[in-house]
C-alpha cells in the first residue's frame, strides 16, 4: 500500500481502513462498525486504483480520542 501524503492533527500521516483496524485489533468491517458508533469519521479520502469507490484515510488521533473515552474499546 501507498502512503498517504496527507497528515492528522498530531502530524501523523492519515492510514486507510485496515491499519486503523488493525491499531485496535479489529478486521476493517468490525473497525468501520466501531467508528460508525462513536461517530469517528474518516479525515479524508484517496481515489482507489482498482475500483471506483474511494479509500477512507483515518487519522488516529481522532481513533485515539475516540479509544480514550470508550470502556469497552478493547484497546
């Protein structure tokens, strides 16, 4: 996978799904689902070479934020 050239809020550089995912142990759709409900949405998006829909690109200090605040994260 390509790195993404953009950044989050701490200076990190923003991931796509499955590196979030795998930040809290969780495959992409168990990760989507857990973003979906504590209203984590992604920083941005990049065009998807393969198919048309594009690749959400995460910034974990919003996951992070996110984590800090949920009990039952698993993290």
């Amino acid at each position: 996978m390509l790195p993404s050239q953009k950044t989050g809020r701490d200076g990190r550089q923003l991931v796509m799904t499955p590196e979030a995912a795998y930040s809290l142990g969780k495959n992409p759709q168990q990760f989507r689902a857990w973003a979906r409900r504590r209203g984590v949405a992604p920083a941005g998006f990049r065009p998807n070479p393969v198919r048309g829909q594009p690749l959400a690109l995460w910034d974990l200090a919003d996951i992070g934020d996110a984590v800090r605040g949920d009990p039952d994260s698993g993290a």
